[in-house]
C-alpha cells in the first residue's frame, strides 16, 4: 500500500523519485532437532505401555503422523 502511496505521489510531482529501501528479509526460523529413529521407537513403546486405555490408538496415530508427513488436523479429518 505504501507503495502505491508513493508512486501517486511521485505521478503527481511531489516526489521525484521513490526513495531507495532495501527489502526486509524475514528472521530465519530456529532449527528444530529431528528425533532420531531410537528416539522414535522409545516412543511408540512409551505409548503401549503407560497408556493402559489408548496405548494401541496413540502409537498408531503416531506412526501413521510420521510415516505419511499428515499435520495433526488433516489426519484427524480423515480418521473421521
């Protein structure tokens, strides 16, 4: 929009010429660590055994999130 302000501004003679900005570049965003696989496999066995009632639904929601690269919304829809 500022833009626009400026190149009206310039058509209609109050400004010679745009001023000289430079862009701005957005912050690059922290690194995450990726679980490694044994990491991964203590997790799954966390799921089945401290979770007595859902243990089974969780490591398979689990699984399933990380082997087809769905976000958590889209795969609940789909289960759905």
């Amino acid at each position: 929009m500022l833009r626009n302000v400026l190149n009206m501004a310039v058509q209609d003679g109050h400004l010679s010429d745009l001023p000289k900005m430079p862009r701005l570049r957005p912050p690059p965003s922290p690194k995450r660590r990726l679980i490694t696989p044994d990491e991964f496999e203590s997790l799954i066995r966390a799921a089945l055994t401290a979770c007595a009632k859902n243990g089974r639904q969780l490591a398979d929601y689990v699984q399933f999130l990380a082997f087809s690269g769905s976000r958590k919304q889209e795969a609940l829809q789909r289960a759905a």
